[in-house]
C-alpha cells in the first residue's frame, strides 16, 4: 500500500462518522497535520512515531538536499548544521578553558599569599654600603646567587638576620 493510500486509509478511519467531507479533496497541510495529531491522540495503543510520519517525507527534497551538502564537501565547505555543531563545541571548549585559567589565577593569587614575600635588606661590611630589596629572589639574581641557598641559610640558622658569604642580610617586617 502506497504512502498516499496509506494516508486515506487513516484519514477516512478518523472521518468515518462524518459523511460530509470528502478526504479526496483535502490539500491542506495544516489539516492534515492536525488530523495526524488526532489519531496520535486518539489511537489507545502506542505506535512508533515512524508511523505516522511516513508519507510525510518527500523523499525527491530529500535527495536533492544530500546532493547539495555532497557538492559542498566536495568544495571543501562545510554544512550549516556541522558549522553549529563546532560552534557548540567551540564554546564548551572555551568555557572549560576560561575556568581553568580562572582556577590557575586563583592558586598563584593563594601562593603569593602563602610564600609571604619579604622584603630584605642587605649590608656590605667590606664595601660600606646597605641596599633594601623587595625579595630574596631579586637579592640573588642581582648578586648572582641561588635565591634557594638564600633561603635555606635563613631556615637552619632560624633566625631574621644571617651572614651569608660576608654580606649581612636581614629580613624586613
């Protein structure tokens, strides 16, 4: 049985109480469709949604649609569909990203606050002179020293001023 036969058959089934319409004569899309969804309503045993869609489908549309997307992909272009596709991943992507460096700038914000970066202040006894830095790191760069072993010297003597390597250092605050 044919999709349009198909569709007379159900159409006459949903009518067949009402003599005075004609199901030949009935071109309406809209009324089509709503006797369609009639008969979903109406139908008491459940159907696969296919079935009722059946004789929906153009399938000469249909065709030409695939052989323009195939000419498209052949170009090299790509479909709408598969353009908001992209741009669907596009954006999660960039939303996983944005919250990662989000969660990045957060943890060094919490290790500048834990290291407690201190100012020092350095005096030369030999050379007479006393300097203020803002950190052990740019105290060892400057006198190219490793700001580690810097570091490590204030930890074992335990104590806010050491010498180290004939200087005198001491921390600040």
């Amino acid at each position: 049985m044919s999709g349009k036969a198909r569709h007379a058959v159900r159409m006459s089934n949903l009518l067949e109480k009402s003599h005075h319409v004609k199901i030949e004569s009935i071109d309406d899309p809209t009324l089509i469709n709503y006797l369609r969804l009639a008969e979903v309503i109406l139908t008491p045993e459940p159907r696969k949604m296919s079935y009722y869609l059946t004789d929906l489908e153009n399938s000469e549309e249909a065709d030409k649609r695939m052989h323009e997307i195939e000419e498209e992909r052949k170009k090299g272009n790509i479909t709408k569909a598969q353009m908001i596709k992209m741009n669907e991943d596009n954006k999660k992507y960039d939303d996983i990203i944005r919250k990662k460096i989000e969660q990045y700038k957060k943890r060094q914000e919490n290790n500048n606050q834990v290291r407690n970066i201190k100012p020092i202040k350095v005096t030369n006894p030999a050379a007479g002179t006393e300097e203020i830095y803002s950190s052990i790191k740019e105290f060892a760069e400057e006198y190219g020293y490793k700001p580690k072993s810097v570091s490590s010297a204030f930890f074992y003597q335990k104590a806010n001023t050491i010498q180290f390597k004939g200087l005198i250092i001491q921390k600040l605050k």
